[in-house]
C-alpha cells in the first residue's frame, strides 16, 4: 500500500479493479469500480461489511447521475442546491444501469452522490464510471477525516490511499431518500436539516433501520468504551464541547461552540481519545452532546451510535 497525491495513478488502479481509499469532503471512502463486480465485491470482504448493506455511487455530475437513477423535479431541485456537495440521494435504480448489483445490494433503489472535494472531482473525471465509495473504516468503527486513519484502519486491504489532506465537513453526507414529492432524511449529514426543507419543505421522519440498512444502532465505535455526558470522572477520557470544565484528559470539539467546526474535528478526535484512552490505561470515554440544531444533529447522531450497545 503506497500514500500518494497521484491522480491518474489511483484513476488507473481502479480501472484495474483495484480498491484505491479517497478523500472526500465529509469522510475518507473506500473506492472501486462501481460497474466491477469483482471490486465491489472486494469493498465489502476489506470492511467486513454485511452485503445486504448498499453503498453510495459517486458520479461527477447530475447529468451522469441521470444514467444510474430516475429524478422527479424534487430530486432535481435538491441535486441543483446541494451538488456538488455532501449529500446523498436515494432514487429509483434507472434499468439497464451498469452499476453493479451488489452494490446497490439488489434493491430497486440507488444511493448516488455528486462530491465537492477537488481530488475526488478530478479522480472521477479521469476514471469516466461511477465509482462505488463507502467510508474507508473496518464496518462498525470510527469513519476516517485524514489519510493517517485509513492507513491505521484498512492498511493493506488497500492498493493506495490518495491523500487530499484533512475532510472539511468531518460527517458522512445527509442521506435523503426521494420517492415522487415526497423527501425522507434517512441520515443526518453535512447539509444540516434546516438548509434542505428550505429548499424541500418539510422532510419526513427519519427512515429506519430498514430504510437505511448501514444504520445500525452500534456504529462509529472507538475500541474504548463511550458513553454521553458532561461529567467525566478522573481515569475517562472527556470529548468536550463549548465552554466545558477543564479536565486532564480532554478534547474540545470547538471551545467557541460553533458546530462547523466541531463537525470537522469530531471523528479525528475520537481517533485520538480513543488513543489516549489506550495509552493512559483509561476506563473509556465521555462525550458532550451539541445542541440539536444545524450540524448538531448530525454530530448527535454518531456519538448515540458510538455509545450504543455493541453487538
Ligand atoms: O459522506 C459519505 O456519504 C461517505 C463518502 C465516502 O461519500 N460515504 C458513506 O458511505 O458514508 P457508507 O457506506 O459508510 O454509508 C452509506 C449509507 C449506509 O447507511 C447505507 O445503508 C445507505 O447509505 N444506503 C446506500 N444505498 C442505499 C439505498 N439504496 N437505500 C437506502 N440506504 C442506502
Ligand atoms: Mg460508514
């Protein structure tokens, strides 16, 4: 496995059905072929990932989009405010798409996604398919924001990790699933809630586990124990936000309480809580939730998951 800035050379691996780990805005993915049934096989052996799972087809443009799904006018409207950008569509599967099957795990639906980062951008161009892209943890565990991560997590599962430097959002992609007129959030992501019903009205109660088969309750779990709370004993490892106590073993998410920032530095801090946990014989972690609002909700939504029951 090689870290590299090479474009052309990841563009090539992948067209050699090799799996290559690339930035993106909101989290490193896990990349291959979309159309390789071979490589998206091998997506999911490296993450153990269960293949009832569907991954998200990344595409350059709406236009190329349009080859894989069918849009209503509220899918347009939604793709033509937030592409390229950090949100996901779900949308009937387009017949004849060459996307392979496994990637949408046989289901008559499609997750596709337009993606701003400007590595990602200039990989997809030189690769000329969709490329297939969950993010690049082992599944269940903390979602990779820096090429060092991927490296730690994946390894040598991996043929090259292309570095684009630290993610800016920090959180996967919000995921609206569109049928007719009518939007769902079936996960809250880096375009809050609030800028997408400006745009769509009201959106629908969250899907669950069944509508969005990757939102299990446990996910994003660090090695050490995490709970949800702002009272971190002395031997725990405090995941702090705003304006919170001092504590000798802690981390600010963003000291100012601006959630933008705290969305950036939430999954490199618990890679490094985690770490620190290891390192100091610490009994587990505490993490502060942020206010529900704006990206809250989506920084909400992976410390419940950290904290919840492992199977
Ligand atoms: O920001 C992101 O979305 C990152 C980057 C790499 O693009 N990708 C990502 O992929 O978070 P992943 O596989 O970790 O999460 C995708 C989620 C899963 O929960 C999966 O179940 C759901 O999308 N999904 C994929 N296809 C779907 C479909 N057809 N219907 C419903 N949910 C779907
Ligand atoms: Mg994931």
């Amino acid at each position: 496995m090689t870290i590299g800035t090479d474009i052309d050379k990841a563009a090539r691996l992948i067209l050699d059905g090799a799996l290559v780990a690339v930035p993106t805005e909101t989290v490193y993915g896990l990349a291959a072929d979309a159309t390789n049934d071979r490589a998206v096989a091998a997506i999911f052996a490296a993450k153990k990932r269960p293949s009832f799972n569907p991954l998200i087809a990344h595409v350059h443009s709406r236009r190329a989009a349009e080859e894989h799904a069918y849009f209503t006018p509220l899918a347009e409207k939604i793709a033509a405010a937030f592409w390229p950008g950090p949100l996901t569509l779900v949308l009937p599967r387009r017949e004849g798409s060459p996307i392979s099957e496994l990637a949408s795990a046989g289901r008559p639906t499609l997750a596709v996604r337009s993606p701003a980062h400007p590595v990602m951008r200039a990989l997809l161009e030189a690769v000329g398919r969709p490329i297939a892209a969950p993010s690049a943890n082992p599944s269940g565990a903390i979602s990779p924001t820096r090429a060092q991560h991927v490296a730690e997590g994946l390894g040598d599962a991996v043929a090259m990790i292309l570095d684009g430097g630290p993610c800016v959002v920090g959180v996967e992609s919000t995921i609206v699933k569109v049928v007719g007129d009518h939007a769902m959030l079936l996960r809250a992501g880096g375009i809050p809630r609030e800028a997408i019903e400006a745009i769509a009205g009201p959106l629908a109660a969250r899907g669950d586990a069944v509508e969005a088969p990757g939102m299990m309750e446990s996910h994003y779990a660090p090695a050490a124990r995490l709970r949800i709370g702002d009272d971190p004993r002395p031997d725990e490892a405090f995941l702090a936000f705003g304006d919170a106590r001092e504590h000798p073993h802690a981390l600010n998410l963003s000291r100012t309480g601006d959630l933008v920032e705290a969305a950036a530095n939430l999954f490199a801090c618990l890679h490094a809580l985690d770490a620190m946990a290891r390192e100091r014989g610490l009994k587990g972690i505490v993490a502060m939730r942020a206010p529900e609002k704006g990206l809250g909700e989506a920084i909400n939504d992976r410390l419940a998951r950290a904290a919840a029951p492992r199977p």
